[in-house]
C-alpha cells in the first residue's frame, strides 16, 4: 500500500502513521480514516454523508461527530480553516483536501516504542497520552486525557489500576483506542494506585466519587458519561445518583451490587471464598493473580500472562492489594440503584467466571429504565475475548442517550439532629452551620429543637455527625442523631422526601449523644474506618422496619 506525502507530513496508511519528519503525530482511529479518505481524493469534494458512512457506518451520529474529528485532523496538520493549507470547508456539503499529494510506494515500518492496534481491518497508532494530576483534598490524583469528541467519556477500571500500564497491552490498548475515537477519553488512577498518591487508607467508594469529581473540574468537563468495569461499576452508579447533572450516561461492565453472598443476593462469593483469594494475595502477588478467572481465553498466553503480573505489580504492593481487595468486599449499593435516573446500560457476559451473568441482570432489575445486554463470552476482562460487539454497544448507546431535563431528584444522606436544653443552643446552631459547610454539607433547617443537613456523601455525613455530637456538651446541650441516605426532591433549594422523614425517625431511636444509622448508609460506607454496632430492628413507619447501626 503507498504512502502519501503532503507539506511537511507524510500518510503511512499501511503502517497506520502520520509523521512530521521523524516525529509521529498521533491521532484518534477515525480522525486517521477521515485523513486517509481525504487524501486519496485529494481535489476532490468529499460529502458530510460519505464521510459519517466512512467513519460512523454502524451508528447513528450527526455533523457534530464530523466536526470534532475534522477538528482533530486540523489540529494534528496545524491547519487554520480560515486560511486553510490542506482541508478546505465547502459550506454545508463536505470538506476537500486542497494541498499537493506525491504517492510514495516504499513507505516504512512502524518505528519502536509506537503502539500498533488492529481495528476493524485498518492500523490505528497511539503513542501513551501524557499523565497529568488533579488535587482531591490534599491527594493527587493522576489521568489521561485522549481524543477530541463530542461527548465526554469517563473510563473507570476495576480493581488494581495503573494508567501507562493499560497501554502497554495491546488488546488494552485498542479498546481505549476505540472510546477515544468517539468521545474525549478520561482515564484515572484511583488514590492507592498506579500513578495517583499512595495512602495510608486506602479509598472509599466515596472518596473514589470525589476523585474523580476532582478529575472532571481539573478537565473543565461539565457533563460525561462514566464506563464502569466491575468494582468501578458501583463507584459510577454512585456518582451517577449523587450528581446527576454531571452524568450524561452510565455504563456497567461486568458490575455487582454487593460483593459477598447473602439470602438475598445468593450470586456473591461467600467469605470463605473470599479468605482463599486474600491468601493468594499474600502469597502469590508478583504473579499472574485472578487471571484464569479474569481473563480465561489468554490466560495460557505467555505474553499476556507477563503484562498481568507487571501491570498488578505497578498499579499496588501486596498490602495495598490485599487491603484495597478487602475494603471492596464490604461494598454495598443495592439500596441506591433505585435513585438512578440517568440513561444507563448495563453489559455482562454470559459464562464470567469473575462475576456471575446474574449479578448484572439484578443491577439492571434494579435501576429504573436501564438496558442490560448480555453477551457471549466467559472473559471478565471487556478488552480481553469479543471486544468489538461489547464496544459497538457502548458507543451506540453513548451517542445515542437522550439529553435529559434538569433533576430535581438527588441522592443525599440526611443527617438530622434533635437538640434538647441548654442555654447556649444559638451557639451551637451557629458551630453546626460551620461543621456543615467545613464537610461540604447544605443546612437545611436550623432552630432550637433541630439541625438538619443534606451530604452528598454518607461518611462525610456521618463524620459531621460524630464531630457535632462530641462538641455538644462544651454547649450544654444534648443530641440524638440520625442519619440516612435516599433520593431527595429538590426544588428552589428546599429538600423533601422520604430521607428526611426517615433520618428525624431514626434519631427518635437514638439515646442522648448516639448517632444512629440505617442498613443503607452502613452499606454504602463499608469498612471505611468508621466502627458499627448492629442496634437490631426498629419501626420507622407504619409498614416497615429498618435495622439500625450505631456509630
């Protein structure tokens, strides 16, 4: 196949190359294809509708999608359309490529430390985008940002992660490479991992919303859509349910919604299972951990087998492994995926060995409208096996998810405090409006008998409830706490709903100076440094009875 060259550059179709002289100029798979179409009918006008069937041929896209990549390949040419060298704009009908094209038949190899991907019967290359850091708290954070589409896109990895690392594989390395041609790629590292900050205390699924609530203002991305895989798919449906006009869409890959066996989620490993993969932690971590279960299809492949254990080995040492591992066990989010409300699509293989095909259609019972695919497959890993039919649907479905109205339905944990006595309750109203704004919360009400406040986080909420109840009695008063998380209405402001009747009926339980909580907020928390003692069932309305944890 020839290669083309044109001012400065040359076009390596064969290789999949654009140059600068020796300097590679990466570009996104379908910028490359809309280059390479251009090129060869250099002179000639190329219609809107020729190149959307070029590069979008088995998804619906409009002129915004051309325009982005357009965008890109002016970018990587340093092409100004005001005074266009190499692609000219014929309003309203396409695009022509204007500058002089020389055919060259010896083109060369790709050259070394150059990612080359098959996609779809054509070359794509990508160098390893730059690592970048934002500040979450006093944490740094690392990400990559690639491509340049329409929709911001949000890549949350499960487990053990390490940013340079997923380029180094291949087949990796393509699947990323196919999200960025359609999206403006975000990938992070979670705190503990990979690049980001080591910790002493490894992250809450909590902390893990705030971090990459933390990436996103970095990015100034307004609105994205989140691609969750595995323990990542229940940090996304959190942030999905917290800030839903931050979310565009949602996408789970071979997601659960509790990690351990129960009566009723009976698909969970048990405990003891759980025991046996933390011992091949301690004693095997270096090595090939989990593959045969992740990744069943390549698992006997030497190379892969290699890139594995390299890839966990960077990304945690055996402590941050083992104690990250066990934090996710205690995750627990069935209680909320009713609160979601943004577009959301749920993906699972059949025969996962990692994580039961059931545990997916229970997260997708569970959401209100949500689409679960079920594919072939035993790969837990989405780039490993088929990935070409998992990849088609989360573009389609991406690009297809309807902009939706503003939300007047949030998820909050409600944190509301009964006040009794004392002389000093001014005070004391006044230091918890400044506890509240100090852990990011909203005053709802305050007066005499009660303080109310709204989180988007439950243990933030519950360590503003600790600290408030501790400074009690430098102002003489007594306090009953209660604390639970629900889907709030919120309109002009004012919170309502079930989640503050609730969080006021819980505190009716509490004994003088104990913070109560529900079994949804002890669920979602986890084991995140924060101690509960199961105070049994109560009453909490008519009809139902909620278990309740003291912290």
């Amino acid at each position: 196949m020839p290669a083309y060259t044109f001012g400065p550059f040359r076009l390596d179709p064969a290789a999949g190359l654009l140059k600068r002289g020796d300097a590679v100029v990466p570009l996104a798979p379908k910028a490359f294809a809309v280059l390479e179409h251009l090129v060869q009918r250099s002179g000639r006008l190329v219609t809107k509708d020729e190149l959307l069937d070029l590069a979008w041929s088995d998804v619906h896209v409009g002129d915004g999608a051309l325009k982005v990549c357009v965008r890109e390949v002016r970018r990587a040419l340093e092409d100004d359309p005001r005074t266009p060298r190499f692609i000219e704009t014929a309003h309203r009908r396409g695009y022509r490529f204007i500058a002089p094209v020389s055919l060259d038949t010896a083109a060369p190899a790709a050259p070394s430390g150059v990612t080359v991907v098959p996609a779809s019967g054509a070359v794509s290359v990508l160098a390893v985008p730059d690592t970048h850091y934002a500040r979450s708290g006093d944490v740094n954070i690392a990400y990559q940002v690639i491509g340049g589409g329409p929709i911001d896109l949000v890549f949350v990895m499960g487990w053990v992660t390490h940013l340079e690392y997923f380029w180094a594989e291949p087949s990796f390395a393509r699947f990323l490479t196919r999200l960025a041609s359609f999206s403006r790629l975000i990938l992070i590292d979670k705190r503990g991992t990979g690049l980001s900050d080591r910790v002493a205390e490894l992250p809450t699924l909590e902390q893990r919303m705030d971090d990459l609530r933390a990436v996103l203002e970095e990015v100034q991305s307004e609105q994205a859509a989140l691609v969750g895989v595995s323990e990542g798919g229940p940090m996304c449906a959190l942030f999905a349910a917290t800030y839903p006009e931050k979310t565009r869409a949602l996408v789970m890959i071979g997601t659960y919604a509790k990690r351990l066996r129960d009566p009723e989620y009976p698909w969970g490993p048990t405990r003891e299972q759980r025991e046996a993969f933390y011992e091949q932690i301690r004693k095997g971590w270096g090595g090939p951990i989990g593959l045969e279960e992740r990744a069943p299809s390549v698992a006997a492949d030497p190379a892969f087998r290699t890139w594995w254990s390299t890839y966990l080995r960077m990304g945690a040492s055996p402590g941050a492994a083992l104690a990250l591992t066990q934090m996710n066990a205690g995750i627990d989010i069935r209680e909320i995926l009713p609160s979601i409300r943004v577009p959301t699509l749920v993906l699972h293989r059949t025969h996962d060995r990692c994580l039961r095909v059931e545990e997916g259609r229970y997260v997708a019972s569970r959401i209100p409208g949500a689409r679960f695919v079920e594919l072939p497959g035993e790969d837990h890993l989405p780039f490993v096996g088929d990935q070409d039919s998992m990849l088609a649907e989360i573009e389609r479905f991406i690009i297809e998810a309807p902009m939706l109205s503003p939300f007047d339905m949030v998820l909050s944990t409600v944190v509301h405090v009964a006040i009794e006595g004392g002389d000093q309750t001014a005070g004391f109203l006044e230091h918890a409006a400044r506890e509240s704004d100090w852990f990011r919360g909203r005053t709802l009400s305050a007066c005499p008998d009660r303080f109310v406040g709204a989180f988007d986080g439950p243990a933030r909420a519950i360590r503003f409830a600790t600290a408030l109840a501790a400074a009690a009695g430098r102002f003489g008063v007594t306090v009953r706490v209660g604390v639970h998380t629900g889907e709030c209405t919120v309109r002009a402001g004012v919170y309502s709903g079930a989640p503050v009747d609730l969080a006021a009926r819980i505190a009716d339980h509490a004994s003088p100076g104990e913070v109560l909580v529900s079994r949804t907020v002890r669920d979602i928390v986890g084991d995140a440094g924060l101690p509960f003692e199961d105070r049994g069932a109560f009453p909490v309305d008519a009809s139902s009875e909620w278990r309740l944890f003291r912290v």
